[in-house]
C-alpha cells in the first residue's frame, strides 16, 4: 500500500526515509508560492548519477499544482511503482518536465501580476501589494541567470539541473537518501511539499522574478 501526501511529482518516493531542503537561490529573495504547476513528461528510476539505464515509472504529458494539497493523489495515478524490478538497487530518480510553470507568489517585496514570459528568461512582476495574479514563468536560461549581480557564480547543477539554454524540457536527477532495493514488498511512504519559499526575485528587482526550489520531506512506514 502506498501513501502518497502533498508530493512532488515522485521526485524522492522512493527513499525509505529523509528529508530534502531545497534552499532559495543565494543572493535573491524568497516567499510563498500558492500555486506551482509543473508539467511532467517522464520519471525515471536510475541505478546511478549517469541514470544510463533507467527504468521508467511514468511517460506522459501531465500538469500538477504541487502547492495543492490534492497533489499526492494525482501523482499517485501517475506513477507505477509495482513495475519496480525486483532485487535491483536504484540511487536515483530522474525527472523530466517542462521549462514553463504557471505560478502565484508573493515574497513581501515583489509578486506575481500576471503574463508571460518568453522562454529562457525572466518575468517581470510588480510590488508587493493587491490581487497576486498567476504567471507563466520560465526557468531561465543559465547565462541569463549569470548576468543578474550577485549570480554570477550561479551553477544549475547544484540543484541535479541538466538544461540547454532555449530548451523547451529540462532534467532534475535526485539522489535517494539512502539506496533502494525491491524484495517484493513496497513501503508506505508519506510525502509533504513545502512551497512556502518558492517564488522569488534577484539583482534587488521585481524585473527578475523566477521559480524558486521546493522543499520535499519523506517519511517511510512499513506496510
């Protein structure tokens, strides 16, 4: 039996226990985002960073709210973790998903007001202050990133990012907490997405608003 709780697309199901925080980008403010829609196309289980030979749990095109507190059930149907071969240890899970989100945030200096921004970069929003209207934001691309002062040194890769600037699909591969090997018998695993800090904007304007990181907790039970 599995139990799925306000989850992230899967992106750490199948640790047996841990607790993932993903921080907000430093040198760029952060705040709550009360909706995040992703668009998901493939999650794959790999039994190494490379993820040479994975083992797809999902393959379709399929958007979730992962601020919403329904998530878990729809990733659920999404996702097929009796297909996990048996007796096999896997290390990490392989995300594939669109460049485009559709958010509403706030972080007390700017919000989002609404648009959309083209591919690869930035979304202007608007101060602080009356209606928070939902925005198509991109993530931007790795040397847009890099011109905003202060990010510079800015890495994708940090956060398990694989992405080519003007791309319409990225990548994020996770490693597992702790290895995972089927016997047979899946765990019960509850999973909690924390959006709290996952709007944001850098280079001290509301010019520069963009996707934060989420956080993920995982908690597992025996069945």
């Amino acid at each position: 039996m599995l139990k799925f709780t306000n989850m992230f697309f899967v992106l750490f199901a199948l640790s047996l226990a841990s607790s993932a925080h993903a921080s907000p980008i430093t040198g760029t403010n952060s705040g709550q985002a009360t909706r995040y829609d992703v668009t998901i196309t493939k999650v794959e289980l790999c039994q190494s960073a490379t993820c040479t030979a994975p083992f797809v749990l999902g393959s379709s095109s399929k958007v979730f709210d992962i601020a919403s507190a329904s998530v878990g059930e729809e990733v659920g149907k999404f996702i097929d973790l009796q297909g996990i071969p048996l007796f096999q240890t896997w290390s990490h899970v392989r995300v594939t998903m669109s460049t485009s989100f559709v958010i509403s945030g706030d972080d007390g200096t700017c919000k989002t007001n609404g648009g959309s921004g083209a591919r690869g970069a930035f979304l202007a929003g608007a101060a602080s202050g009356g209606a928070v209207l939902p925005a198509t934001m991109q993530l931007p691309n790795q040397a847009t990133v890099q011109a905003v002062p202060g990010l510079g040194g800015f890495d994708y890769s940090t956060y398990g990012i694989t992405q080519t600037d003007g791309a319409s699909q990225f990548t994020m591969t996770i490693a597992l907490a702790s290895p995972y090997t089927c016997k047979g018998e899946l765990p019960r695993i509850d999973v909690k997405f924390d959006t709290s800090q996952a709007f944001g904007h850098g280079g001290g304007a509301c010019t520069v608003t963009f996707p934060q990181p989420p956080t993920v907790t995982i908690t597992a039970e025996d069945p």
